[in-house]
C-alpha cells in the first residue's frame, strides 16, 4: 500500500485542473453564446442554431476517439500541448464571417480539440495523482469540470448583455492562451505510467471496443434524459429574452451549480447505502419539474428556482448514472464503461439541440420546455425497465461514490 501521506496538491495537479477548468469553461460559455451568435449574425434558423450549438460536442467526441487512440505513443504532454494549439487557433475561426456553414465546420472542429485537450488533462492527471489519494485526487480534480460547467454558462449569458460577440472570443483566446503558458511548464510524466494509460486508453477509445455492454441500458437512458439540460443550453437566452428574464437569466447557471455542489456529497453517500433508486427516481421527478416551472416562468425569481430544482435533479443525474455505468461492469472494464457513458451524454448534449430546434417554431419554447418535462418522465419509464427494477440486487457489489471519476 502507498503512503497516504503522499503530496496530493503539487504544482502539476493544480495546474492540470486549471487547464481543464479553463477548457470546460470555454466549452460551455461557447454552449450558451453559439445559438444567439448565429441567429444575429447569420440569420440561422432555430434548428441551425441548436446543430451550431451541438456539432461542437460531436467534435468533441471524434477529438477523445482520436486522442484515446495516440496519446500513448505521441505522449501526453505532447498531446495536450498541440491540443492547447490547435484550441486556441481553431477559437480564432469565430472571427472569419463567412456563412453559416463555415460557422458550423469552426465548431466541430473547435470541439474536436477540445476533445483532444480534455482527453489529454483526464489521462494526464491520472499520471499525477499517487495511487494511494487516486479517489480523492481525481473527485477534486472533476470538481474543475463542475466548476467549468457553472462559470461558462453564467459568464457567456452575462457577457452577451454588456459586450459584444468579438470580445466574448477574445476572452477564450485569452484564457486559451494561459492555459497552453503554464502547460508548457508540466513535467512529462515517466514512460512506465504513460505505458499503463496507453493500454487503458486503447481499451476504452479504440472504435472496435468502445461500447460495453453491461453499460448500454443506462447509456440510452442517459441519451434521453440528457435533451433538457441541451434545450436550457442552447435555447435558454431566446427563451429569456421573449420573457424578459435576461438577467435572472444570466444567473440561471450559476445557481444550477451552486445545487449540485451542495447537493453531490449527500446524493454519493445514499447511493452507496440506499442503492441507485433511492437518488436516481427522486431527481428525474426533480428534473422534470424543473423543466416545468421553466416553461411557466414569467418571473426571475421563479426561473432561479427552476435553476436550483435542475441543479438537484440534471446535476445528480448526471453523475449517478455514470455511476451505475461503471458499477455494472467489472473494474477492469471500467474505462469501457465510462466511454459507452459518456458517448451517450455526448450524443444527446449534440444532437438534442438540432432535434429540438426542428420543433421548437411549431410550438415555441414555452411549449418545448413543457414537452421536455414529459421527456424526462418517460425517461423515468426507460430507467425503471433497464435498470431500476433490479437495482436492489446490485447494491453491494461496489460503491457508487467510488466509481466516479470525472465530473
């Protein structure tokens, strides 16, 4: 066994997490400006602005299949720093108007070197965190991922207010190029490690075995139940300006995080004891009335509370179905499982836009959200059926908290 006193919080841990907070910050401050951004500027319709929205996260996807694929032989330093690169190049092709097309190839593209980076700082600080603090270093590096998924959102929504599109580019290269100036200064992690994370990452990103099939059950109901949290990405500015909630608005995101920041500990624990239905029913009912009270909202007030109840609800979700994905198979396929969790989340945080922006001008977004509700009830449904009405078997077997490993 390790020493548990082993230094958990070195320079290169804490670099690593700024870097993927950095990324996962743009990520999702680009999430929330993209759909506004092609409606003024380009004229996109609903539908053209959710794809311009969730193309980036197909790009994602391709990047971490890319990456998961080389970055044992190339390195994962090496990796992470021509991902940082290419981040920050690609960024610069939102300042090139050249049609909606060209808008759409500049965010699959930007997504797939996002991919590429947040693939490289996953692996990286696996590297870096001593064996014996394994579960601890890498909850508190995801909590950058959390922390990125609220500061994003609240930031570009509160940008778009008082700056304009440019400026809001400008920031992410800005940060971009921070994060690549204190990459530069990592350590190359030993050659032992990188073999052991080049093994890994070929087993849970190589295209012939990426889907594990213990895993498939919650991997679908997580497509389906993803599709709200999509709609509030891209949709959520258009539906607060036609309310007049712009600036309750710009804060919907950051109470959204400050619920699942206060909420996550206790949702662990009682899955460990309790078992998955215990948090999992309780949260899609939560999400679901969310939703609701989103659509019906005429007041600030009553939209911040919408935002808590879909912290509680989406943010717990998230992270406990990853959880049973990982609890369902067994630890040396965890990676596996992971994979086949998050191509799923990816798939639905992607496509739900587009899907949903087809519908939208038939019954507008009042309307969308409501049908988002009944989504997620029958997303209830779809879990009950694949997984709920056996959890109860399942419930010792390996603890839930534990299983995680990233946000």
């Amino acid at each position: 066994m390790s020493n548990t006193n082993e230094k958990l919080w070195t320079k290169d841990f804490i670099i690593v997490s700024i870097i993927n907070l950095i990324v996962t910050l743009i990520f999702y401050l680009l999430m929330v400006t993209t759909s506004s951004f092609a409606v003024k500027e380009y004229h996109a319709t609903a539908s053209q602005a959710g794809l311009a929205t969730g193309i980036y996260i197909v790009g994602v996807l391709i990047g971490r299949l890319f990456t998961g694929r080389v970055i044992g032989t190339v390195g994962v330093k090496k990796i992470l720093i021509l991902g940082l690169i290419f981040f920050i190049s690609t960024t610069g092709l939102y300042y090139i108007h050249a049609g909606i097309l060209f808008l759409l190839i500049s965010r699959l593209v930007n997504g797939m070197t996002a991919g590429i980076t947040s693939t490289a700082t996953g692996t990286l600080v696996a590297q870096i965190v001593p064996m014996s603090r394994k579960g601890e270093g890498i909850g508190y590096f995801s909590m950058s991922s959390t922390l990125g998924t609220a500061i994003g959102p609240f930031l570009g929504m509160f940008l778009t207010r008082f700056t304009s599109y440019n400026m809001i580019f400008f920031l992410c290269l800005i940060l971009g190029a921070f994060a690549l100036i204190i990459g530069l200064t990592l350590k190359q992690p030993v050659m032992k490690k990188l073999t052991k994370a080049k093994e890994q990452s070929k087993q849970a990103f190589s295209i012939k075995n990426y889907i594990e099939p213990n895993a498939m059950g919650i991997a679908i109901v997580t497509f389906f139940m993803s599709f709200g949290y999509a709609a509030l990405l891209a949709f959520l500015t258009f539906f607060a300006e036609e309310r007049h909630l712009i600036t309750a608005a710009s804060f919907f995101f950051l109470v959204y995080a400050i619920a699942i920041l206060l909420t996550r500990p206790f949702s662990g624990r009682f899955m460990d004891t309790k078992g998955s239905n215990f948090v999992m029913i309780p949260c899609f009912i939560l999400l679901a009335i969310g939703l609701f009270l989103v659509s019906v909202a005429h007041s600030g007030g009553l939209l911040l509370i919408a935002a808590a109840i879909v912290g509680v609800g989406y943010g717990n979700l998230q992270s406990g179905a990853q959880a049973i994905a990982i609890k369902l198979t067994s630890p040396e396929r965890s990676g596996l499982a992971t994979s086949t969790f998050f191509i799923a989340l990816d798939a639905g945080l992607g496509f739900g836009p587009s899907i949903l922006g087809a519908i939208q001008p038939i019954i507008g977004y009042g309307k969308l959200f409501i049908a988002l509700s009944f989504i997620t009830i029958l997303s209830l449904a779809l879990y009950i059926v694949l997984h709920g009405r056996k959890d109860k078997k399942l419930i010792r077997i390996q603890p839930y908290h534990k299983s995680l490993g990233h946000h």
